[in-house]
C-alpha cells in the first residue's frame, strides 16, 4: 500500500547488501571545544586506501551540524571540485593512498532533544553515540566495522565543566587562558565510533579500587550529581563483583586504568557501555533503600554488569555491522543474567527473566514487528534494540549452552576470544566457535538466528507396550511478516519424571534424542516437525516435568491431566516448573471464567486451586520468594497472549473476578502470612540479611491481594504500611494499593508521596507510574491530568515511560477500553514526541502494533490512530517504520 502523505518512502538497508569498508582509518584525533550553543569539534583522520578501492571516501553526517572546514594534508578543499556533502553525507574525491584528512564541524548541543550525539543533560554534556550518533559530532565512517584509536582533547569553562572525560587512560591536563582548562585522554584499544563517550560537568564522584587478576590496579569512579553521590555505594559494589565474577567465570580481566561510570537524568535507554567510560540512565545507577525498591537493587546490580561485560562482549569483540547486534547484546544479557544468578537466587532470577521474555518478546513475535534475532532488513536500527535481539538473543545462547554444556561452552567462549579479539564480527562467527570447541553440529541450530516467530510445541504423554513411555512432541513456527514457510528448529526439552518423593531415577532404555543430565532429568533434542522420545522403566505414577528451566522459549500445550498438573505444582523438584504450573492454572481458571460470562453464565471458582494455592501459602517460610510467585495472578498481558477465541473484555472481566476470590477465600492465610512477612523481613533487614528481601517480596503480594477485599482491616493495614515504611519497596507497594483502592484518604495520601519525594526525580517517576496503572474507571482523565503536571515533561524519557509506557504497556484494561481515548491519548503523546525525541517516540509505539487478539471494532480504531501519525507532515523515519508496519500488519 502507499501512503500518498509519505513522498519519499526511508530507503531500507539491507544485511545481503553488507560491503566492507574501502578504507582503513588508523587514529583519529578529536578536540572538543565546548559550549552550549556552539560547540566546534576538530577531527583528525589518518586514512589508509584499502588495495584498488574507490578513490572516493564516504563519511557519514547529519543535519543537525554544519561543515565549517575540510583539509586533506593540510590543504583546504572546495566544495564540489573536492568533495561534495548532502544531508547524510560527506564525499571527499581523489583520495590518495594514505593521507590525513581535517574536519571541522559546529554542533549545538542546548537544542538536542533528541539525546543522540552530544546533548546536555542537567547542565552537563554527554553523548550517546550508539547506533549511530557519531555522524552527529562529526563526519565520520560511522559503522562498527571501521576501528581507529581514539585520542582526545577537551577545552571548558574551569568553573561551569570541573570534570572532562573520555574513553581510555588519561594522558595530560591543564589551564588555559580565559578561565579555560583541557584534559586529554587516550584509548589504546581501537574502537568504533559508537563507542565513543565525552562528559564535562559539574559532577561528584565516589572513587575506589581494583586490583585486576593480571595486576593491573583500576581506577573506579562512580560520577553523579553532588545530591546523588549518597545513592552510589551499591552500583560500586556491583561494579566490583561483576569484575571479580568474569575472571572467576571466563577468566577475563579487565583492560584499562581507569573504569568511569557516569549517571544522567536524560537517557533514551537504560546506560551505554562506551569504552573505559559507561554513561548511564540514573535509574540504573543510584540505589538507597529509603527511595529505591528491591526491584530497582536488581535492576541496578544487572545493568552494572551487563556494561560492564560488554568491555569483552562488544566493545574488545564487536559487531561486523548492525545486524549483527545480538552478538554482543543477546550474549551480554546472557552472561548478565547469569551474573545475577550468581549473585542471588537462581530459580528466582529464571522466573523473573521468563516473565519478562513473556511479556516483552512473545507479543513482539507474534505481532507486526516480528524480526529474526539476526534481522535481515531495517529502517532505522535503533527500532530493533528490541526484547528479540536482546532477550531471545540471550535464550539463543542459553539453548547452546544447555545443548553442548558449561564446560564446552566455556572452552567455546575462549575460542571464540582467541580468534576474535580487536575486530568486528558475526554472529555466525561465533555459532562457529561454538561449534568447533565442542564438535557439536549446530548447523540446523542455526534457524534460531534466521527465524522469527515462537515455536509452538504440543506435547502428547503415553505409555507403550510393557514400561515404555513415549512422549511424542510435535512443533511448528508460525508464519510472521515476510516468513510464511517455516523449517522445524533445534529444540532443546530439559525434563524430568517427578514422584512424591523427588524425582524418578530409575529411567533406562533411552531412546537415541535422549540424553541424560545425571541430576534426574534429560535433555529431548526436538530437530523434526515431530519427535519420538521413548524410555523404559518409568515409575507408573511418575508425572513428566517438561520444560524445566524454560529450557528453550518457545510455548507448550500438554496432554497432562488436570490432576497431573497439580502434582507437579506441589510435588516437582524444579521450583520453576511449580511456578510454571500455578502460572497455568491461574490461566486456565480465568479462562474459563471467561467463557461463563461469554455464556452468561453463573461465575464459578475452583475449589482446588484455592486449596492448592492456600496450602503453598501456608509453607511459605521455606522459601518465600517462590510462593510469592507462585501466588502471583499472571499478567493481563499474559492473560491475552494466550488466549484462544475470547474476548479481551470477558478475560479482564474474568480476571479480576479471580483475583478478588482468591483473596476473599484466603482471607484469613493472607493476613496472617502478610503479618509474619512482615515481621520477618523487618527483622532480617535489622540483621543485614539479604534474605529480607524475599519476605518483603511475599509480603507485598500479599498486600495486593488483601487490597482487593476492600475490607476495613486490610484498608488499614494498606494506610499503615504506607505511613509507617522505610523502605520504597513497601512504600511504593503500599501506594500501588492505595491508587486502586476506594480507600478515603486515597487522593490526599497520593498528594501526601509527591510532597515527599518531589525533590527525587526517579521517585516521582514511581508516583507517575503507580497512577498510570490505576483501575479507577475515570482513569483517562486522571492520565490527562497527569500529563499536564508541572513535572511531566516530553523532553525527559524516563518521566515519558513512567506515565505514557506504564499506561499503555502496563494497564491494559484501561488502555483497551472500547471507546478507543487510551490509542488517542497515546497517538497525541507521539505525534508530539515525534519532534522532540523520535526514538523514544519510535518505542512508545510498540503497544499500537499488539492488536493481534483485539476485536475488529479495537482494530479499526487502533488503525485510524496509526493513519493519523503516519498522515504528520515531516514524521521522522524511526516513528515512520514502526507506524507504517503496524498498519500494513492491521490490513492483513
Ligand atoms: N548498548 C547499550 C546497551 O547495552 C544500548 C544502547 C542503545 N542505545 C540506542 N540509542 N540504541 O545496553
Ligand atoms: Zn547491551
């Protein structure tokens, strides 16, 4: 279809199209003269011509930055008989062998909203080069095969910009005249541009030490705000373990004198693992108990580690070109999630990441953005920073780890290091590597990169002739946007028989496809359309738990009875597979409640399942973090990605009606397990303990159930731990309660938090994002109200998320309502956020692409609000990709 509004369509580019570079460019030296309005940037290029290549030199530019002078080897050229420049491109003719070529560009990074380049956030300068901000300093081969060695120099105001930095080691300082200093820093290590960093500012800084298993002492500096410098200590800590943890774990060390860290307020994503000098979204950075949650602890250990990993994963190893990302982000997430396993629980860890895969990744691949974790096309490659590449990318390498096993994937991480160090590759580098250390063929393992779409397996138990089990497992890959055909995939089963008394080891007469782990389960390698796994000697009254571990992502239906389904939740020894299990059955409860209002029939609650769910409840000591999520209603998400043939309306419905008589029927178990959590976790936390942190977990979803009663007890109890907690977990959970509830002081206690807390940008972040999740029916007017406070601002992402992300991503009963204001509120937001910031304005289109269980009448009203983004005069190409796929997958 063709949209007449669009007159030239974004030319896509393309992963068969991929050209290596012509020409090699050996240093580059940048000096930065820094101001707000005007900052010229002078740099300097050592280039080499690659054999007969072109004699033309392509560089990569902007609109936003003006040429003021260009010099090959000291002479000035001219425009057009030189070299010619448009919009996106600077092109110097008749280049020699080897020459050295002067760039001088202007920039104004005051008017930078768009927060790619160099930008100011606070007052202070940063950059964000990755994917390709660096077209936006200068005129440069911005792509992450060209690698050069960086050298740096910085001149500021002494008195505005204290603090200069860059990648690498320091290498001189100084003052200039005019109140003027410089600082040089250089990066022995060559780098792509998207790996550039520069920050001057006024900035605190928390410093400490490593000492590295190679010797060398590190320099560690954590820079924030002067009024942040007291919420550091935790990402410094996380720093160093994540340092100690890859030279236990891959025996990799770490490669510079220093290691900056610097936190800003204005980020389009979560941080940038720049060399020698991360920049990062504050939310990854500060933590304190009395403004941040446990959650928020996590998140800050992770994403501490995943830049930090990146130094080998990414930065000492990258990516030949961009679709090449899950190289470096699939893998880096992986050894992130792995990282915190270590550091916490790893079944806890599991479960959390799987959710996230669940609601972030499977919507992705069942919708109109489908894509590859290796994608073969795009537009704008910041719209494919996406839970596929990053998320899926990590299961990817998760499957090979689990098929070839730890000590062969070690051995293959190490090759994989040997052959790659200092260069750009592929994906296919490194299955190879894989390959070649542990003599596993992964050849038909590769469709893991190629294909998008999650597998869908059917799994059918039965017994055979004499003490035979088989299990036949079917698969197939549904069609997404330019994949109709699908090849059956690799598929690893991790599984196990359980009994009563743990699980059944007396399992023999294997069938070939299956291998046993020795820790009581086996590994099913699933390669066909349908597979055969045959044992002998089966306990009779063993029930299979398939999947443990979420061992590959992909959805499963079983023929598992009712009956057997419960006896894995109480009796399985993987407590994933118990959460998995209670998952399921909330699901399939809801459901059916669903289908009694479809009927119009009397709602009915299984008597079982309360019993069950109450009987976790009550041994919740041994290991309360599970039962609470085992307790835990899924999702509405989830609720909708696997239903079949309901409608939206009756499965929120249904819903909600589960979730009051779950906490109506355990009344009395959630009081009083709320109580003794409490009292657990309040006295753990005294001792230090970080299993407090598990206790307040459970206490808080206990907590959320008891504000569905309405009761006067548990309003109390909510109003308590409101007022009287010191920490944000139980504070902010105590408000999340409060905004759905009809309690009577609701609004003034809602005022009574912002009061508080106003002075704290990422606590005000939380009260946007607890009242955008409201169940209140005037919701949408609430939103409107919020989105004119003097606090939410469209140039702030994180202040975007909070409100416009929780809304529309979060809340899905209130953003689905019929009568389509939640699209129009969402519509408004980009088209307006498509001047400021268009790629945070690309992402926050995401939810107007999940209409694929939506009733016609949704459908279309979703349409008309991509028609009118995609009719905006000038709409830019991140916002244009995302708008103009969601509406072709709409038509279909
Ligand atoms: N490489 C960064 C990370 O791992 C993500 C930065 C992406 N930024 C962007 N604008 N695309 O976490
Ligand atoms: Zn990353």
């Amino acid at each position: 279809m063709k949209f007449d509004v669009i007159d030239t369509q974004p030319k896509e580019i393309l992963l068969a199209d991929y050209a290596a570079y012509p020409f090699a460019i050996d240093t580059i030296a940048l000096t930065f003269k820094l101001s707000p309005a005007e900052t010229i940037v002078t740099s300097k290029l050592s280039c080499r011509r690659l054999g007969q290549a072109s004699t033309v030199l392509e560089l990569n530019g902007g609109p936003y930055m003006s040429l003021l002078s260009l010099h090959m080897d000291g002479v000035l050229l001219e425009a057009e008989k030189d070299y010619d420049l448009s919009e996106e491109h600077l092109r110097v003719y008749n280049a020699p062998k080897s020459f050295e070529l002067t760039v001088v560009t202007s920039i104004n990074p005051q008017e930078n909203t768009r927060l790619e380049g160099l930008y100011l956030s606070s007052g202070n300068f940063c950059t964000q080069c990755e994917a390709e901000g660096f077209r936006h300093i200068t005129y440069y081969p911005d792509r992450p095969d060209v690698l050069s060695v960086f050298s740096v120099r910085i001149e500021a105001l002494m008195e505005d910009y204290p603090v200069l930095l860059s990648n690498g080691n320091p290498a001189g300082a100084g003052e200039i005249a005019g109140g003027y200093h410089y600082a040089i820093w250089n990066d022995p290590h060559p780098k792509p541009a998207y790996l550039f960093a520069l920050v001057a500012g006024n900035l605190a800084c928390l410093t400490d030490k490593f000492h590295t298993s190679l010797g060398r002492d590190v320099t560690l500096n954590i820079y924030t705000l002067e009024k942040d410098q007291a919420k550091c200590d935790y990402a410094m800590g996380a720093l160093k373990r994540s340092m100690q943890w890859d030279e236990e774990t891959y025996g990799l060390a770490y490669d510079l004198d220093v290691y900056n860290i610097v936190a800003v307020s204005d980020f389009n994503m979560g941080a940038m693992e720049n060399k020698g000098l991360n920049v990062f979204n504050t939310k990854y950075v500060l933590a304190s108990p009395d403004t941040e949650t446990d959650t928020d602890f996590a998140h800050v250990e992770g994403v501490i580690g995943h830049e930090y990993f990146h130094n080998w994963t990414g930065n000492r190893v990258t990516c030949r070109d961009w679709f090449q990302l899950s190289l470096k982000e699939g893998l880096t997430v992986y050894r992130d999630q792995e990282f915190s396993s270590d550091m916490g629980s790893r079944v806890i860890k599991r479960i959390d990441d799987v959710k996230a895969l669940r609601a972030a990744q499977f919507p992705e691949d069942a919708g109109p953005f489908a894509h590859p974790v290796r994608p073969e096309k795009y537009i704008e490659i910041n719209n494919f920073y996406t839970a596929t590449v990053y998320n899926k990318g990590a299961e990817v390498i998760r499957m090979m780890a689990t098929i070839i096993g730890q000590a062969a994937f070690r051995k293959g991480m190490d090759l994989y290091f040997e052959r790659h160090d200092g260069s750009a590759v592929t994906c296919e580098d490194f299955v190879q590597a894989m390959e070649d250390a542990s003599g596993f063929d992964l050849r038909q393992f590769r469709l893991w990169y190629s294909q998008a779409g999650t597998p869908e397996i059917k799994v059918d138990v039965k017994k055979g002739q004499g003490s035979k089990t088989i299990l036949s497992v079917s698969q197939t890959v549904p069609s997404t946007p330019g994949q109709d055909m699908k090849k059956p995939m690799v598929i690893p089963i991790v599984m196990g028989f359980a009994t009563e008394h743990g699980d059944c080891l007396s399992a023999q007469g294997l069938s070939s496809n299956i291998r046993p782990l020795g820790n009581g389960s086996f590994l099913l390698m699933m390669t066909q359309g349908a597979d055969e796994f045959t044992f002998e000697g089966v306990e009779p009254t063993a029930v299979p738990s398939l999947l443990r571990g979420f061992s590959a992502p992909v959805e499963m239906e079983t023929t598992l009875s009712e009956l057997q389904q419960y006896f894995i939740l109480n009796f399985d020894t993987d407590s994933f597979n118990r959460v998995e299990m209670s998952d399921l059955l909330l699901k399939k409860e809801v459901y059916k409640i669903a289908e009694q209002i479809e009927a119009s029939q009397t709602k009915t609650v299984s008597n079982k399942l309360i019993k069950s769910l109450g009987q976790c409840l009550e041994a919740y000591e041994r290991d309360p973090a599970l039962i609470s999520s085992i307790l835990s209603m899924p999702s509405e998400n989830d609720c909708i990605s696997s239903m079949k043939r309901l409608s939206i309306d009756a499965v929120f419905e249904a819903r909600q009606f589960l979730g009051k008589k779950i906490a109506h029927r355990l009344r009395k178990s959630l009081q009083s397990v709320y109580l003794s959590s409490r009292s657990a976790a309040k006295s753990l936390s005294l001792k230090g303990d970080k299993q407090a942190v598990h206790f307040r977990r459970l206490q808080n979803v206990c907590l959320s159930y008891m504000a569905k009663t309405g009761g006067h007890a548990e309003n109390r109890l909510i109003v308590d731990q409101f007022q009287d907690s010191t920490t944000m977990t139980n504070k902010l959970a105590a408000l999340q309660a409060l905004v759905h509830s009809s309690i009577g002081k609701r609004k003034q206690l809602i005022r009574h938090f912002y009061k508080a807390y106003r002075k704290d940008e990422l606590v005000v972040d939380k009260w946007f994002a607890a009242q955008a999740l409201s169940t209140h029916e005037n919701v949408h007017s609430e939103i409107a109200l919020l989105q004119n406070h003097r606090d939410f601002s469209y140039t702030n992402p994180n202040r975007i998320r909070s409100l416009i992300g929780m809304f529309t991503m979060g809340n899905l009963s209130a953003f689905h309502r019929r009568c389509g204001k939640g699209y129009e509120i969402l519509a408004n937001a980009i088209l307006k956020l498509d001047d400021i910031n268009p790629q945070v304005a690309a992402r926050m289109l995401t939810p107007l692409g999940r209409y694929h269980k939506l009733d016609k009448e949704r459908q279309v009203l979703i349409g008309k609000q991509l028609k009118r983004i995609l009719a905006k005069e000038g709409l830019s190409k991140p916002v244009y990709e995302m708008a103009s796929k969601a509406y072709e997958g709409l038509k279909k």
